[in-house]
C-alpha cells in the first residue's frame, strides 16, 4: 500500500513540476509574442490583433534612439571586455591552478564576491570613485565598470580547464628550450583554446546583459542597448509604444544570436568539470 502510495506520489509530484515548467514557457513566450506583435501593429487597442502591420516602428526606434551609435558603443565595450577580460583572466587562472601560495582561497573567495553579490552592492560605491576621478561616463569607464564581473568569471571558467592538462607536458616543453611565452602559444594555447572560446562567448552574452554598473557609469555617449532601452522606457517624454517595443526586440534579437552561438560551441554542463586528480 505503502509503495503504491508513494508511487503515485512521484508521479504527481513530476507532473505538478512539468506543469509549471510548460505554465512559465507558455508565459514567456506570450510575452515575447505581444512585445513583437506590437512592435510591428499599426495601431493595437482592445483587440485580439492589432489593425494592420507595418515595420516603419522600426526605422523610428533607429532614429529616434540613434540605435546605430548605440549599437556601436554596444560593439566596443563587449569587444574590449572580452579581450581584455581573456587576456588577463587567462593567465591569472594559470597562476591559480598551478601555484600554491598562502591566502589562495582569499584569493578565490575576492574573485567570487562580484558574481555572488547584487552589483549596486559595490556598484555605487564604485561608480562615486568613477566620478571623482573623471571616468564615469566615459567609454574607458564604462569598460572598466563591466570588467569587473568578467574577469572572475573568466578566471573560474578557465581554472578547470587548466587543471585538467597534463603540467608533465609543460615540463617537457621547458626541457626542450621553450621559455613561458612559447610554451603559452604552442603547449597551452592549442590545449585551452575550447575553455578560452567558452568564457569569450560567455562574457560576450553576459557583459551585453549587464545593466546595472553600466547604467550606474555610463554617460549619454557611453550607453550600451539595455542601458538606451531602460531610458527609451523610464526617460522623461511621451514616445510611442511600439517604437519602444521595436527597441527592445531589436536587443533580444542581438542577445538570442549571441547566446545561440555560445551554445552552439559551449555546452553549459562542461563547464563545472572534475578536476583530474594527480598520482601519488
């Protein structure tokens, strides 16, 4: 009786769970259907669909907001933190996996704390340091602010994959004349190239993403597309509806494309891997 009960238990229990997996999909994608159907309504009020369709919402948002200079400052700012955020994270998780030094889970505990703690935690207190020494609302400053959450996230992406090779590999590469700049290019390049492209992609989506130190440094020459679209909602004026909506489906669209590249080359649930354990 027991063992029937708690069957069907399970089973209820699986089905309530796949019930609310199905209710928050259906969910987000009637929004995202209602946030595209306006951005390309004519006029939608009080009907199930809108009176006519036109794309002209479009050229308007591309106007109105200068989506172009947007988009540009959007491209900088991620291109220049990923590769400053790889360049630096890289070797930093070299040092972290291979060297053993007093305070290293300090260390760790440090990188950890900006992807742990809500950014306005340390956000306003680093965007009012950002203003007193003149590099809030600057596009350098905007970098800065968004390399912040990226480097660690780097460094604990690329920690694994560096524990994961062989250091007899790198000896051998010693012995035979290489100094550390060749063996980064010919040994640990190649090996690490799958764990570097995974973290560039990552950082790519998630520093697009990043609103709240952006909107906290960024000026009106350093605004990245969410932080143009938080102002296109909130900003003081009357603007029409479906141009805001054509804004905001034209930043879905630029993060699905990304986040859809990422995982066409990076597979989330490698990411945390077993670190292989050395012999004896």
């Amino acid at each position: 009786m027991s063992a029937t009960v708690e069957r069907w238990g399970g089973r209820a229990w699986g089905a309530l769970l796949v019930g609310l997996m199905a209710l928050f999909i259906v969910n987000v994608a009637l929004m995202v259907a209602a946030v595209a159907t306006n951005s390309f309504a004519r006029r939608w009020l009080g009907t199930w669909l809108p009176d006519g369709f036109t794309t002209g919402w479009y050229a308007a948002a591309w106007k109105e907001f200068q989506l172009g200079d947007v988009l540009w400052v959007t491209v900088e700012v991620v291109l220049a933190v990923v590769v400053l955020s790889v360049l630096i994270g890289v070797p930093a998780a070299y040092a972290l996996a291979r060297r053993e030094f007093a305070g290293k889970r300090i260390v760790l505990l440090l990188f950890l704390l900006p992807l742990i703690i809500p950014p306005f935690t340390y956000g306003i207190p680093f965007a009012t340091v950002m203003y007193r020494v003149g590099l809030a609302g600057t596009l350098p400053g905007v970098i800065l602010a968004n390399l912040i959450p990226a480097l660690p996230f780097v460094i604990l992406v690329m920690t694994p994959f560096i524990e994961q090779i062989d250091p007899n590999l790198e000896s051998a590469a010693r012995v035979f004349g290489a100094g550390t700049a060749r063996m980064f290019a010919y040994v640990l390049a190649p090996l690490l190239m799958p764990g570097i492209l995974a973290a560039a992609l990552l950082v790519l989506v998630r520093t697009i993403a990043l609103f709240e130190l952006t909107f906290l440094t960024a000026g009106p020459d350093s605004q990245t597309l969410v932080v143009a679209l938080y102002y296109a909602v909130f900003a003081a004026g009357v603007r029409a509806p479906q141009s805001v909506d054509a804004m905001a489906i034209v930043y879905m669209v630029v993060t699905l494309v990304w986040l859809l590249l990422a995982l066409r080359f990076v597979n989330p649930t490698q990411l945390v891997s077993r670190v292989r354990e050395q012999p004896a």
